[in-house]
C-alpha cells in the first residue's frame, strides 16, 4: 500500500513538474513573440515619424520667378541743334508719298488734321485725341538717319506736344523695325511754339525702308497731341 501511495506522489509530483515547464514554455513564447512584434514597430514607429516629419517639415519657401524688368525710360539724347541737321544731312520729305498718309485718330476739326504736318506751314497743326498713329510711304526706298518735327501754337500753354513714341520702317508696310524709341522727351522739347527739334537714327537701325509708321503714346501735358510739321532727313 505504501508503495502504491509513494508511487501515486511521484506520478503527482511528475505531472506537475511537466505542467510547469509548459507553463515557462508558453511564457519564454510569448516574451519572445512580444520582443519580436515590439522589434518589429521598432521599423513602422521609425517610418511613421519620418512620414510625419516629411508632411510636417514645411517645403523651402519658393521664391517667385523674377519677373522681367520693366522697360527703362529711353530719353532722346541732348539736344540736337536743329539747324545742324539741316544744314548737314539732305531733307527728303519731299519723297513722302502724301497719298499714302493715313492716321486712326481724326483731328479736332478739319482744319487741324495729319497733312498739316506735311505742308511746310508752322501756322497749321494736327491736333487730335490720344494715342494717334501716323503712317506713310515715300516714293522709294530711302535711308533715314534722322527726322525733326515742330511744335504748334499752344504748346507753350498746355504742353501737347509728343511725349513719348516710336517711329519705325518698313520694308513692305507690314513687318515693322524700331528705329528710334523716346521717352521723356519733354527734358529737350520746352514748351514753346513753332519750334523744331531734331532726332537722330542710330546707325544700327539705320536701312533702306520706304513705310515708315510715327506712333505717339503721351503728350507732354495731358490726353490732347499735336505737331505742326515733321520732316526726315538722310546723309
């Protein structure tokens, strides 16, 4: 009987001892799977973060591309004394095609319209609305190396005469070439009447064109343009 009772113990004792290494089995498992999933977030926590810190980090401040600089104002050059000009160079406005004038913006009246400026008379004038375009043809192709125009009656008094334009050439009245481009003119053209004032071509614009197109932006005092005559000139 003891025998059986001391034989019963030790299988106890046995089936106990099996039960807790299973337990520490399922523990060392279980720490192990724990160690290996927190080994593992150790990665997704680290990608997280730079996700977040690329989504957060603000992107370098774009500066806006430059836009171009605005045209700088192109004064005429000093004055050019008038009767240099005519008494070096050869006047061919004589060679203006005056059947070939044209001009958009029609004059205050009929008595002051574009072929005034093309009548040798200082007394006449055009004298329009802002901006005015004036184009014309001569006879045949010539080579301007300047041009002059003169103020009217009034400029002294209001201040109309041109402020700023372009006088271009042409080789076939349609595809234009800047010849001289002025700003400010007013700092050589004062306001008295009657008066001409001459301007120079510079020699890299210079060519043989026979359409030549003046189109005035500003006057010098206010929306009201006029001249009393224009002349061109060549070498």
């Amino acid at each position: 009987m003891k025998k059986l009772i001391s034989l019963a113990l030790a299988l106890l004792v046995a089936a106990l001892l099996i039960s807790s290494c299973a337990q520490d089995d399922d523990n060392g498992t279980a720490d192990t799977t724990a160690a290996s999933d927190t080994t593992a977030a150790t990665p997704n926590e680290e990608t997280t973060a730079a996700t977040t810190e690329a989504e957060t980090t603000a992107a370098p401040e774009t500066t806006a591309a430059e836009t171009e600089p605005e045209t700088e104002p192109n004064p005429p050059e000093d004055l050019i004394d008038y009767e240099s000009i005519v008494n070096s160079k050869t006047d061919v406005t004589n060679l203006i095609d005056l059947d070939s004038l044209e001009w958009d913006v029609d004059g205050f009246n009929e008595q002051e319209e574009a072929p005034n400026l093309f009548d040798g008379d200082t007394e006449t004038k055009y004298c329009c609305s802002l901006p005015p375009i004036i184009t014309f043809k001569t006879t045949e192709p010539v080579k301007l190396t300047a041009y002059a125009h003169a103020t009217a009656n009034d400029n002294s008094q209001y201040g109309r005469a041109p402020e700023e334009w372009i006088f271009y050439g042409s080789t076939d009245g349609e595809n234009w070439v800047v010849l001289d481009y002025v700003q400010e003119a007013s700092q050589v053209i004062e306001r008295v009447d009657f008066t001409y004032y001459a301007f120079l071509i510079d020699e890299d614009k210079q060519g043989e064109y026979q359409y030549y197109k003046f189109e005035v932006f500003e006057a010098e005092g206010g929306t009201t343009f006029q001249m009393s005559e224009f002349q061109i000139f060549t070498d």
